[in-house]
C-alpha cells in the first residue's frame, strides 16, 4: 500500500495527467514487464540526490512497482540514511561505482580497490552485498574489458554498463543487443537502444527519454517491440531528471551545450516516467535473473584473455583491447 506521503507526493505529481496518457500511449508496445533503474548520483547546481530519489520512491510505490537502484559510493557516504531506505522500501540496491568517472580513465587496479570499498558500503547498509553494478556513462567499452572480470571475481552476478552501438560518449559496437553472458560468467544486460538512421539512442533514459519527440519515442517502442529479439526492457534515469529547480551550471565532464541540454527540459521527465509505468509493473533486475539469465547468449573476448592483466596495465589505467569474438546466436 502506498504511504499516506508517497500518495500525496504522487497525486500532488499527477496533475500533468495529459502528458503522462499521451506517454503511456506513446509506450503502449513495449512489454509489461520492464525494470524501472535509477542512477543514484548527485548533480551540479542541484538540490542534491535525496529529495529526487524519494519522489522517484514514492511514484514507484503508488504505482506498485519495485525498481533498481544503482547507487554511487559518494552518495552512499554523504547520505547512509538515503540507501537503507531504498532498501528498506524494498528495492533492490546496486552500485553505480565508487566514483563518476569512465572505466578506462580509471583502470583496474583503482577500479578493484574502490569497489571493494563501495560493496562493503552497501552490504554494510542494506545487509547483503550487491548483486548488481551500472558503469558511469555507460562506459563498459573495449577499452575497458577488464571491467567484467573484476567484477565477477568480487562476487557481482550481473552488470547493465554496455551501450551496444556506436555512441559519441561511450558504446561498445557489435556488443549483443540482448542480454548475454561474459566468459567470467558475468551477465551482462545491454541498454536497450532505438535506432534512427546511424544513431543508436538509448531512448528510455536520461537526457533521451526528456528530449525525444513524442512521435519518436512511440515509433522507437514500436520497432524496439516489433525486432522481437531485443531482450530484457529497462529504464534508467537520474534523480537531477527530475530537478527542475537546479541552477545550470557547467559540468566539468561534458561540453556547454551537453551541460545545456542536461539542465533544460527536466518537467517533461515525470510524466514520462509515470506513463512508463502506467499499466506496466516493474521488477527489480535481482528477481528477473533467473529468467534473463535462462536465454542468454554467451559473448566477449576470447577465452582466456578476459580479466588477465599485466603490471603495465595496473599502472596504465586502461586495459588491453579485448579480440572479439562474434556474437552467437
Ligand atoms: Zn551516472
């Protein structure tokens, strides 16, 4: 039952009931079963992670379903409190990292280091240790390939880090679009793209989901559901999606049009997210494992190579480019 807050919260958020029917139209081919993923991470110029994160808490309550929440260690530090009542609200807690940065600026020795930290942050807080992990911008690439390794070798069962295309911030192309399994074992859950033209958006999440005409992210829908073999459908988004009383201010990760474009735009997110999940349910990805995993396809670097690094690559900070080998079916 939705708490008496999570209600008010949610109706006083429903005014927009017009643009959350034309969304929940827009998605109307898209499957009923889906994971709702945020993002757990902080944002310049904003109110902080907290007060957004609650409001995503409450519209998943009032609409019955249950989410995955990828949270970044720096939050996971400042705000304790904010973590256990994700998991106390009973959603599935998984980590976003120890830190915002791309997986190949950073490498694997400090990679394996801060998240042996950032594991034992959140089974500290939550009482189990995360089965899940999202990269930062997506940037599990060929030029991370060590990532997965480590990953399994800490006890992780699954990441959702791979854009499976071309992408100017970070893609791995040729990488399955459908979940598959790495040779470490890991499973690995592709953001689910739409493709226009050359591009390949990921168009259920973040700046996508804000910015795409409706018309566009109905045909995206419908093609994503007609290619039949697409996969697992998530969702991803931030809490800073829905903090339309941020001040803009320049990210030092991206240019000042991408800074731009993540500030403005922000009001069309929750009615978005709510026509999402209007006759549709969410499951967290630690329910769906098991059925994910059944129909997944094994893919990536060429056994043996995976997860071996030398000291050169330990000091380095990014690993060797994996030889791949083409998907099987
Ligand atoms: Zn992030």
């Amino acid at each position: 039952m939705p708490s008496r807050s999570g209600t008010h919260t949610y109706q006083r958020e429903s005014g927009r009931t017009r643009a959350t029917e034309r969304a929940a139209h827009g998605f109307a081919a898209l499957p009923a079963l889906f994971t709702f993923t945020v993002d757990v991470e902080s944002h310049p110029g904003g109110g902080g992670a907290a007060a957004p994160t609650r409001r995503l808490l409450d519209l998943l309550e009032a609409t019955g379903s249950l989410g995955t929440f990828f949270v970044l260690d720096e939050v996971a530090r400042a705000d304790p409190a904010l973590v256990r009542e994700i998991a106390r609200r009973g959603h599935e807690v998984a980590s976003h990292g120890h830190t915002h940065r791309h997986l190949a600026a950073e490498g694997p020795a400090a990679f394996r280091t801060g998240m042996v930290a950032a594991q034992r942050r959140l089974a500290d807080l939550c009482g189990q240790a995360p089965l899940g992990y999202r990269a930062p911008y997506f940037s599990l690439t060929p030029a991370a390939g060590w990532a997965p390794g480590v990953l399994a070798e800490l006890g992780f069962a699954y990441s959702s880090s791979i854009l499976p295309a071309r992408n100017p911030l970070a893609g791995w192309p040729g990488a399955p679009s459908r979940p598959f399994r790495w040779a470490c074992g890991l499973l690995e859950l592709p953001v689910p793209v739409g493709r226009i033209g050359p591009l390949a958006l990921p168009f259920l999440g973040g700046m996508y989901l804000r910015w795409l005409p409706g018309w566009r992210l109905r045909s995206l829908s419908r093609d994503w559901a007609a290619r039949g073999d697409s996969g697992a459908l998530w969702s991803y988004c931030h809490p800073y999606d829905l903090d339309t009383a941020a001040r803009l201010v320049r990210r030092a990760d991206t240019g000042r049009l991408a800074s731009l474009m993540l500030w403005l735009n922000r009001r069309s997110t929750l009615p978005r997210l709510q026509g999402l999940l209007q006759g549709r349910t969410s499951v967290p990805f630690a329910a769906r494992l098991g059925e994910i995993g059944a129909s997944a396809v094994a893919w990536g670097p060429r056994e043996g190579s995976e997860a071996k690094y030398g000291a050169d690559d330990l000091g380095e900070g990014l690993g060797p480019s994996p030889n791949l080998t083409p998907p099987k079916a």
